[in-house]
C-alpha cells in the first residue's frame, strides 16, 4: 500500500522534494544570487503541482476536433496550465526585481554574502538602532 | 458608465501608471498620479454608498458570467477596505510631491509614481475581486511594486530591506498560490463565493485542511504577524517618508482584509473557529505580538523604526479582535483597518515633514522641535495620542470595541493587556514629545516649519483621526454590518 501510493503519485513526490529542496537553499545559503535560485526552484515545484493536477488519467488533450469533440471524450483540464502560465510570468518578475536588487546590493556594499552585509550594517548601526 | 465602476477601481490607476513612464517628467507623473488616486477615491466611496443602500454588486469581467469568468464582487467588507486603501492613495500622492522631489533622484522620479499606482491598483484589485487566483496575481504587482518603491530609499539599508521583504514576501504568496491550488483540485473552482458553497462538502478532506494551512501561513506572513513580521521593521524604517506613509497604511490592511475574506467568507466560520482552531491559534500570537512588539518599540532610537514596531503591534490588536470569533471582535478588527490607516498615515507623513527639514528622524535630532515646527509636531502629538488610545480620537475607539469584545467572552486578563499596551504605547510616544518639546533646540538656526504640501495631507489625516474619533456612529456602524456579514458567510 505505501508503496503503491509513493509509485502512483510519484508526482507529488516530485513536488514535495523540489519545495524543501528549493525552501532549504533560500533559508540556508547566505549568498543573495543562490537564495534567488532557491526561491525560483521553490516556486517551479508549485508550477509543477498545478500542473500535474489538471493532467487525468487516460484524459486526451483539450483540443476539439473530429472524433474527439464528444462531450462523453475524458480530456485534461486546461485550466491549471492557464492559471501557471500567469504564474510564471510572476516568477520571471520577481527573480528580475530581486536580481536587479542583487546588482544594487553589490554596488553599494561591495558584497553578496548575507553575513558580510549584516556585519557592514551593523558597522554603520550606531549601538541601540541594532534592535531588528 | 457607471456600472463599470467595479472594473475602472482598478483600471484608473492601472492604466495611469505606464502612462507616467511615457511623460518622463516628474511634476507631469505626479499630476497623473494624483488624478488616478483621486478618482479611485470618487469610485470607492460611489461604491460604498451604492452597495449600503442595494447591496451587494456583482460585476462579471469581459462579460463572463462568474463562477466560470472573473467576477469583482462589491460587499460592504470590501467597499470599506476600498475606501481606506484609496483615501490613503488620495493623500499620500499629493504628499509625495515635494517629499520626493528631496528624497529620490530627479531621474526616478516618474518611476516613483509608475510603482506608486501600480501598488495602488494591485492592493484595489486584491480587495474587490471575487476570484482567488486573481488575489494571488494583484498581490504579486502589489508587491512587486512595493519592494521596488522601498529599495528608492536613500540609505543603502533600503535594498537590503527590500531584498528581504522579497524573499519573504515571494515565499508568502507562493504558499498562497498552493493553498488556492489544492482547493481547486478539490472543487474545482477559483470564485469566491461558488467555492463557500462547495467547501462544506468536502471539509473533512486531508487536502482543504492541509490548504487553509498553506493559507494562514501566507497571509500571516503578508500581514507581519508575529513571529513573521521580521521583514517589516527595516523596510518601514529605510524606505522613503510617502513610500511609508502608504504601506504601513495599507498594504498590512489588505492582507488582514485577505485573511478575513478567505477564513470567513470562503472557508466559512464554522470551520475556521470550530474545525480549524484559528482562533486559538491566532489569539497567543496577538498577544505576543502587542505586548513585545509594544516593548521593543519603546526601546528604538530611529522613530521611524519605533512606529514600524509599533505598527507590528496594532497589528497583533487587528488580528486579537479577529480571534475574539465574535461580531463585536470582528467589529474591532475591522474598525482598526481604518483606524490605524488614520493614525500610522499621519504619523509617518509627520516623521517625513520632519525628514523633510532636518534630514533625520533619530529621536535625539529631534530635540525642541516643537517650537521650530509647530504644526508638524502637533500632528504627531494628535497621531501618538490617536495610537495610545486617549478619547476623542479614533484609537479610542477601537480600543473601546476590542476590550467591549474581551468582556463579552470573559476574558479579562486579555482586556487588562490591552490597557497594558495602550501604557507602553504612551511611553514610546512620549519619549519622542519630551525630546521635541521639552529640550532645547540644537540644530541648525535656519530650520522652519514643513511646506505647506507635506502639512496638509499630514493634518488631513489628523482631522480625519479626531472627527471619526467624535463621531464614531458611522463608522462603527459599518464595521458592525460588515463584521455580521463575515460571520453569517456568503451563503446565507
């Protein structure tokens, strides 16, 4: 039974491992660019749950034409490619605002190590504004 | 024309925002900017009054009819969140005129105002759509626009905060968007109120559960409730003064609004208090929340950065209120939004005049201020006492329904807290009018009151504070009607 639901729903599996993989690197690593891919990777496993979600066993592609317009036909759902369309096009934005905020981070500091940075600010933070 | 109100909200200020990128002028932007926030004022408040006398207004995007096709749907809960998020676009964007002509670089100045609208229009659309996935879409250009507006502040600090706010705020809408993925593969449906009538059918299932879990994380994450408000205090503190002014404002609003919408409307009552436990979830953290928060506060040196904890804290009254499960804690809650938008607006925008003329906002920079700039300082006063809780102002009032709403459940102790805090709220509130009142002034001799444009909107918001402060009628009255239309749900 336990295997069988890990072989039938590999999928999810899939899903589940590229999110804390994804989640894991945004938290641990301490460089701004490879916290951007960590992000970018936790979001392309939701991408991934989307879409596997509208794919239906043994259901045809969504496209009327002879012999398959039937209403009877089982077709996948298109909806949640439609929905991950908008949503990769969000995930573009977001990893371009932060990289670009990346190149700043690095022009202004000098560094992209996050630790760097804290020690650099904390070098500025007179004592007692240190409270964040 | 007029039926189309629903669609121009967000339309107006969506479309005027690339059209300040075309002008390339910064006064030409700022005449668009204002305009746009202007007429989504005019349009909220024809929407509030019409939804008050008839009820409420569906709208069906393109002219599909919901639930297949977008619907915006105008209730009186989301008229009012309406109403705030635009009164303040309305004033922070005359505000940001002269504040930005001295804080940003002439050559962003139009892209100030691009990101400015787009935020508008992304926290408008996220209030009054009435389709899930369409929340997740204006909360991306909302936020998107936001972590751009904070990085234009002049300290280099602004783009750490802002990268930060990215990386929480990316992860907190992702987990948005997996929560609305597994309700829609559980009911197939992405409207609002179709899935609050679906919902109930499959609430045992392990998948809505493990949804609403993605959910509350992602909006607590979005509405800074502790302990997920790290990203807040330096982003506050390092972004330009109008930039401040509007988010502390709103966009904590919108979230809060969010979580309301989803809990209450879409999941329902019942299963968020009697399935899901959300109100013993939420009730420690937003005690936690108001008494640190409230104590940390006291402890900051940059004002700015005072207020931004102390916003974490009223925070944590909006979300206390909502955990009382009642209508007279819903009603706190709700009248808090507005509230707070009043008293944190006119606050920030007192600490932007003051960065304005003596290029600083640390506590000691600002000692005998009072006599070099009068008006601004009493806009402070008028805005601390509003935080504090003292009668005749708005904060009064909300503090009034929170502690109503204590007692009605009995819980005392919760009661004494708020008071408590309301103490702590006056001490980091005086240490800031000591300074300013009460010492002699040091700084340079040529320092003058604030211009009359940052004074204006500033005051605007005081009178606003002390009249709905007096006249409390109108306001409690809808927060009570919305606040009994979240608890009945949608079905009803």
């Amino acid at each position: 039974m336990t295997l069988d639901l890990l072989l039938t729903h590999y999928n999810y599996w899939v899903v589940i491992f590229l999110m804390m993989v994804g989640f894991y690197i945004l938290i641990s690593r301490g460089n701004l660019i490879k916290k951007i891919v960590g992000l970018n990777v936790f979001q392309t496993s939701v991408f991934m749950l989307y879409i596997s979600l509208g794919k239906i066993t043994e259901g045809t592609p969504p496209i009327l034409v002879d012999g398959y317009g039937d209403a009877d036909v089982v077709y996948s759902n298109p909806l949640p490619h439609v929905l991950i369309l908008t949503a990769i096009v969000v995930g573009i934005a977001t990893t371009s605002v932060g990289l670009a905020l990346a190149v700043r981070i690095k022009e202004a500091y000098g560094t992209l190590e996050e630790d760097e940075i804290t020690g650099i600010e904390a070098g500025i933070e007179p004592a007692g504004e240190a409270g964040g | 024309m007029a039926e189309h109100y629903p669609a121009l909200q967000v339309v107006v200020p969506l479309l005027a925002a690339p059209l300040c990128l075309f002008v390339r002028n910064g006064r030409a932007a700022w005449g668009l900017a204002v305009l746009a926030s202007w007429s989504a004022l005019g349009i909220s408040l024809v929407l509030l009054s019409r939804v008050m006398s008839s009820g409420v207004i569906s709208y069906a995007l393109g002219g599909w009819a919901p639930p297949i096709g977008i619907e915006y749907r105008v209730d009186i809960v989301n008229a009012w969140v309406l109403v705030i998020v635009s009164t303040i676009g309305a004033l922070v964007a005359p505000y940001a005129l002269t504040s930005v002509e001295r804080e940003i670089g002439a050559r962003r100045i139009p892209l100030f105002y691009a990101a400015y609208l787009l935020c508008l229009s992304g926290l408008l659309g996220i209030t009054i759509t009435g389709d899930v996935f369409n929340v997740f879409v204006f909360l991306e250009i909302s936020s998107l626009s936001a972590y751009a507006l904070i990085a234009l502040g002049q300290d280099r600090r602004a783009l750490t905060s802002a990268f930060r706010y990215l990386v929480a705020g990316s992860v907190g809408a992702t987990f948005i968007v997996i929560g609305i993925g597994l309700l829609y593969s559980m009911t197939g449906s992405l409207n609002m109120a179709d899935l609050a009538q679906l919902l109930p059918g499959v609430w045992e299932s392990r998948t809505v559960k493990v949804a609403y879990g993605f959910l509350a994380v992602g909006f607590c994450l979005k509405l800074a409730l502790f302990p997920l408000h790290l990203w807040l205090p330096n982003a506050y503190t390092y972004a330009p003064s109008p930039v401040t002014a509007f988010m502390a404002s709103t966009a904590t609003k919108v979230a809060v609004y969010m979580l309301l919408r989803f809990f209450l409307t879409v999941f329902g009552a019942a299963f968020s208090f009697d399935v899901m436990a959300l109100d013993r979830v939420l009730l420690p953290l937003a005690l936690v929340a108001i008494v640190s928060m409230s104590l940390v506060a006291i402890f900051q040196v940059n004002v700015k950065r005072l207020l931004a904890y102390s916003s974490v804290a009223q925070i944590g009254y909006m979300v206390l209120g909502l955990s009382f499960a009642t209508v007279t804690g819903l009603t706190a809650t709700l009248l808090h939004l507005f509230n707070h938008a009043l008293m944190k607006g006119a606050l920030f925008m007192a600490m932007g005049c003051v960065m304005y003329r003596i290029g600083s906002v640390r506590i000691e920079a600002m000692a005998g201020l009072g006599r070099r700039m009068p008006a601004t300082m009493a806009a402070f006063v008028a805005g601390g006492l509003s935080l504090v809780g003292v009668p005749l102002t708005v904060g009064f009032v909300s503090k009034w329904y929170l502690i109503l709403g204590a007692l009605e459940r009995g819980w005392w102790p919760v009661a004494v807290l708020v008071l408590i805090a309301s103490l702590m709220a006056l001490v980091y509130v005086w240490r800031v009018v000591e300074v300013a009142y009460f010492r002699e002034f040091t700084g340079d001799e040529r320092t003058r009151e604030a211009p009359w444009t940052l004074l204006w909107p500033t005051w605007a918001l005081v009178v606003l504070n002390l009249y709905f402060g007096i006249d409390a009628g109108r306001t409690a009255g809808i927060a009570r009607q919305a606040a009994e239309v979240l608890m009945t749900g949608i079905g009803q």
